[in-house]
C-alpha cells in the first residue's frame, strides 16, 4: 500500500503579508493535489511548514519536515510529492543528506517540476545534485542581489533597514 505525503513549504518573509504566505501554500496544496487525483491518487496527508527557510539543517526550525522524516521512518509513507526542489531545500549538502536518507528508506520523492528524484541510479543521483545545486544558487544569488540593493539603497538615502525607532516620552 502506498502511503502518500504532500509537502509544502513557504520562506517566512516581513516583506510577506501572512495572507500571501497562506495563498502560496494553498496554491502548492492545489497544483499537488489536482496532480494526485488525475493519477488516480485518492488518500494523502498534507505536511505545511508556513514560513520556514529551507536553508537550514535544524529540523526544529522546520516542524512539519521533521514530522513528515519522522513518519517515514515508521514507514507511514512512502511517497511524497513536492512542488519543485526548492520546497524541499535550498542547500546542497543539507538536500543531498535528505534525499539519501529517504532514498535508503525506500521512500520515493516526486517533484511535480523536476520528476522523480530518483537516487538509486547514477543517472538520478546526478539530476537530483543538479537540481539541488541550482536550487542553492539561485537562492545565493536572490540573496547577493537582496545585500546589493540594501547597501546602495544605504548609500544613495542613508536610511538603514529594521525597526524605526520609536520616541517615547516618560511621564
């Protein structure tokens, strides 16, 4: 019996409004589940983490990834689709770790983008590094480009980001 896990994750952003993080996920939820019942698919369990940096290994920061590793090592699932690789990480060397390890529990990993993420034969164990690695990279350079217009942004007005300062008077 095949035991089917949808997985969905946004960043959490200030600049993201709570409600546009919330159209994302709803929307990766949509385009996988419209993706399961054309295959026939009739029972999944959604995994959500709203929010929450796919850079990073601490599976604490990233509650329903750690959920969904945990049920797969009872062997509740065995199939979990995503919407692209950038939903399941952003770093190479953390992405790789996961994919082997679910990989050795026989647990097959579908992006909807990418297709199987298959590493159990050269051909897929390259494909998934690829994508990983792009996947890293495009989120390095979102990040230089993010750095760049912050300090020119410093440089032309002066004005920094982060909280604005509040005058409070004592009374």
């Amino acid at each position: 019996m095949i035991r089917v896990a949808i997985y969905v994750r946004v960043s959490g952003t200030k600049k993201k409004l709570d409600g546009e993080r919330r159209q994302d996920v709803n929307r990766q939820i949509e385009v996988i589940e419209k993706y399961l019942k054309r295959a026939g698919i009739k029972e999944w369990k959604v995994y959500c983490d709203d929010g929450k940096s796919a850079f990073t290994e601490d599976l604490n920061q990233r509650p329903a990834f750690k959920q969904l590793l945990n049920d797969c090592l009872r062997h509740y699932i065995n199939e979990i689709y995503i919407e692209d690789i950038t939903r399941f990480s952003r770093n190479l060397t953390i992405g790789i770790k996961w994919l082997k390890k679910l990989s050795d529990l026989n647990v097959n990993i579908i992006s909807l983008k990418e297709g199987q993420l298959d590493y159990t034969s050269s051909k897929g164990w390259l494909q998934s590094n690829i994508f990983l690695l792009f996947a890293e990279w495009e989120s390095r350079i979102r990040s230089e480009k993010v750095k760049s217009g912050m300090e020119r942004v410093k440089k032309e007005s002066g004005k920094t980001f982060g909280r604005p300062k509040i005058n409070r008077r004592d009374k």
